[in-house]
C-alpha cells in the first residue's frame, strides 16, 4: 500500500522552497514586475545564508548559540536576496529595461554567483568532496517541536518540521491577507493592473513596484537558504538546487497568482516532484525523468483550462512584464 505517513512529510519539505518563491513572485506580479529571475535570486538567498553561516562556524571554533545561528544566516540571505530585488528594480522600473531579458540575465548572474563564493569557500575548508556542510548551524534550522515523536502520525505529518517551514506558510497566508483585505493591497493590486490609473489617483507607481519586488525577492531568498539548512541539512553543493526556481514560477501560474492557495499548491508539487520514488519503475531512468515532469504538466493544465474559462479574477495583472512610461499616461 502507498505509504502516506512517510510520503506527505516528503511532500511538504521539497514544497516549502517552491512556497517560498512562489509568494515572493506573486507578490512581485502583483506589481506588473514580471521577475523571471527568481531561480538566481532563491540561488543567491542561499549562498548568502551559508556565507554567513560559515563564517560564524569558524569564528565560534564550535561553541554555536541558537540566536546567532539562527539570526546570521537569516540577516544575510535578506540582504543578499534584498540586492538582487533592488538590482532588478532599478533595471526594468528605473531604467525601463524589457523585463524578460533582466529576469533571465539574473537567472543565470545568480547561478553563476552563488557557484563562484561556493567554490571559493569549498577551496576555504580545504575539502576533498565538492561540498560544505553546516551541519551545526542545520541542526537549529531542522529542529522540529520535541514532542511531535510521541504523538504518532498526527505529529509526523503536521510537526515534524523546522521553524522555516511555518514560516513559509505564515508568509504565504499574510501575503494573501495584505493583498486582498488592506489599503497597501488594493493600491499594489492597482499598479499592477493599470498603472496609469494608479498614477493619476496620486499612488506612487515607483515606490510600490520597489517595494513588492523587494520584499518579494526577499521572501523567495528565504526559499533557497530553508533548502540548504533544513532540507539538505546544511550541505551546499554547486548547481545542486535543481530546477525550484522555475517550478516555484509554475507554481504561481498554477495557483492563479492567489498566496494562500499556494499552501496546498505547493506541497502537490513538491508530491508530484518525488512521486518516482514512490511509483515502481525499476531500472528505467526515462521513466522516473517522465514522472519529474508532472508539475509542469499539471501547470499546462491549468493555465489551458484558466484561459478557457477566461474569467478576469483568473487572469495575470495587465500591465504584468511591461514598462510604465508615464510620459504615455
């Protein structure tokens, strides 16, 4: 029989990530800011995470305490996530730059960036794998509730998990909130949506796409540093995050740019994601790369069946991926 106990906690650990740039890019979208580089900005969240965290492992000499463990690793992932957001911004709301050339060149700058300080910190420790581990500073990351064990299943599916991935689903949730039932919403809503029309009503156009892909960048940063600390327990590896970047962009498409939906979302990608291993293939590789493909199916789906029914609450904002000139207002 299908092992569900052990399944689903899978399930939401490989979709906590995907939670996390999904809610940073909607957010983003939001705002009309079509940011296709969210893979280099969660790939950069990370490296920045481990940055710090390494150098905090050697200046400590072992003698870790939970606060700054916790707090440093944090502190400069939303810096270095925080830079990106800023970079993207200045190039497609300040200089007007096309949208999907900066978000694809930032893709590939962050891949290429977080492989460059990697290496140089694998040749730092002197390793003989091409590998770091933190698993110091990991162990409060993954640190689950004490006495989830002892409550059976219920506690191996609902707390099973580091604080990280709450987190995710809190953010996820306030997003959802601060979107649909607050002033601040309803004005990065209309931005995204007309942004002439926000410009006329005297709402900064400028001020709210900085500050959504900012903040979006931010949280899609905190995805990649919960998949080095928690999910692969503190070991970074060149070009070993994979694909979540773009499955995190999927996810935001299969949810219909809707945060709180995305909760569930993502953890039926992160399921769809390790269903191979789960599905008897034998030796067939072709097969487990087939059943890889399921997510991104499933978005096809959707996306088909939104615009079928072409309903205006379904719909991408208007004005998403295109520069406001406000001389054409």
């Amino acid at each position: 029989m299908f092992d569900f106990v052990s399944f689903i906690p899978r399930a939401v650990v490989q979709g906590i990530p995907l939670l996390f740039g999904a809610t940073g890019e909607t957010l983003t979208e939001k705002s009309g800011n079509l940011n296709l580089g969210i893979p280099g900005v969660m790939y950069v969240g990370a490296i920045s995470g481990v940055i710090g965290a390494f150098f905090y492992e050697q200046s400590a000499d072992g003698a870790l305490h939970a606060f700054p463990a916790i707090a440093i690793p944090l502190l400069c992932c939303l810096l270095g996530s925080l830079l990106m957001g800023l970079i993207y911004c200045f190039l497609t709301v300040s200089l007007r730059a096309n949208q999907n050339v900066t978000g694809l060149a930032m893709a590939t700058f962050g891949v290429g960036f977080g492989n460059f300080f990697g290496g140089s910190l694998i040749r730092l420790t002197g390793s003989e794998v091409p590998s770091i581990a933190l698993s110091a500073t990991s162990a409060y990351f993954s640190k689950s509730l004490p006495f989830a064990s002892d409550l059976g299943w219920f506690g191996t599916i609902f707390l099973s998990y580091g604080f990280m991935a709450y987190l995710a689903v809190v953010l996820a949730l306030a997003a959802s909130f601060l979107l649909r039932r607050t002033r601040t919403g309803l004005h990065l809503r209309a931005v995204g949506e007309s942004p002439a029309t926000a410009d006329a009503a005297g709402i900064s156009t400028t001020r709210y796409k900085y500050g959504a892909t900012c903040v979006g960048s931010m949280i899609a940063g905190l995805g990649g540093l919960y998949y080095v600390m928690d999910y692969a327990s503190g070991v970074w590896s060149n070009n070993a995050f994979g694909d979540r970047g773009w499955l995190a962009i999927a996810l935001v498409i299969f949810t219909i740019w809707r945060p709180n939906v995305g909760v569930l979302a993502s953890i039926l990608f992160g399921g769809l994601y390790i269903l191979y291993l789960y599905i008897p293939t034998g030796t067939n590789l072709a097969i487990k790369e087939l059943y890889k493909m399921l997510p991104y199916i499933v978005t096809i789906i959707v996306l088909i069946i939104v615009s079928a029914r072409n309903q205006k609450e379904n719909q991408p904002p208007e004005s998403l991926g295109l520069a406001y000139f406000r001389e054409e207002r």
